[in-house]
C-alpha cells in the first residue's frame, strides 16, 4: 500500500505539466481563432453571460494574449516565477468564468462544456503546482536536478 501511495504522490506531485499547459494555450488559441472569426457567435444562447461583460472581439484578443503568454511561458521555461504564478491564478479565473458563464446561460447546460470544465480543473492544477510551495520540488522542472530534500528522500 505504501508503494502504491508514493507512486500516486510521485506521479501528482513530481510530473512535469508542460503537455497541460500546451493544451490549455491551443485551447487558447482555438477559442481565439473562432471568437474572431467573422460571424456572430454569441448569437447563441450558451454565450449569454459572456456576451453581457465583453464583445465577441475582446474575448477574442482576450484568449489570443492568454495563449500567446501560455505559449511564451513554455518556450521560456518560467514556470515557478511571480509572474508564471500570478499567470496561472488568471488563467484558472478565465476559465472559471467562461464555464460557469456557459452553466448559468442555458438550462440544461451542453455537454460539450465538459471539456472547458476539464480545461478549468487543468489551470487550477497549474495554479497549484507553479506556486511557491511547489517551488524546487519537482526534478522535470528543473533539467533533472534534485533539490536537497529529494536527494536525502531518493525522491527524485
């Protein structure tokens, strides 16, 4: 049971989250692409709330910067800094917002929000892991090095 438990933690706590964080900047990416694609896409119901802080446009440029600062972030390898920290708590708030924007403008919400919940949960998990309590603990981070603690632990 023992071993069970540290290869779960292990597997949490010490993978590395560049493939979540791509995914959330295509995410990105994508939702920018259509937002500013000409048409009128929060004709729909499911945009109700959404379309009633901004238009279709700054949402657009909206996830466009997102994506691109997402994107900047992998390339730089900066993920624990205050900024990839600060990034990723707006990031989990955008997303947040969009989906329980999309669960309040319809009833019964649409299934297929079930991948922006799951795009939400994603950020929140990156929020978590870029922060400072996290900071030196993962090895995939840091280019195979241990910190102290995971050398005396054989963790790393």
């Amino acid at each position: 049971m023992n071993n069970a438990c540290n290869r779960i933690l292990t597997i949490v706590f010490f993978s590395d989250l560049h493939g979540v964080r791509f995914t959330l900047g295509l995410s990105e990416l994508l939702w920018a692409i259509t937002l500013l694609w000409v048409g009128d896409t929060f004709g729909r119901p499911t945009y109700t709330v959404m379309a009633h802080v901004m238009s279709e446009n700054a949402w657009g440029f909206v996830f466009l910067l997102s994506s691109l600062t997402q994107f900047s972030i992998l390339f730089k390898g900066d993920y624990h800094s205050k900024f990839a920290t600060y990034f990723a708590g707006w990031n989990l708030a955008l997303w947040l917002y969009v989906v329980i924007s999309m669960y309040l403008s319809v009833t019964p919400p649409p299934a297929a929000i079930s991948g922006e919940a799951a795009l939400a949960f994603a950020a929140g998990w990156i929020w978590v892991r870029s922060g400072y309590i996290t900071t030196g603990r993962r090895a995939s981070d840091y280019g195979g090095k241990c910190s102290r603690r995971e050398e005396t632990t054989n963790v790393c």
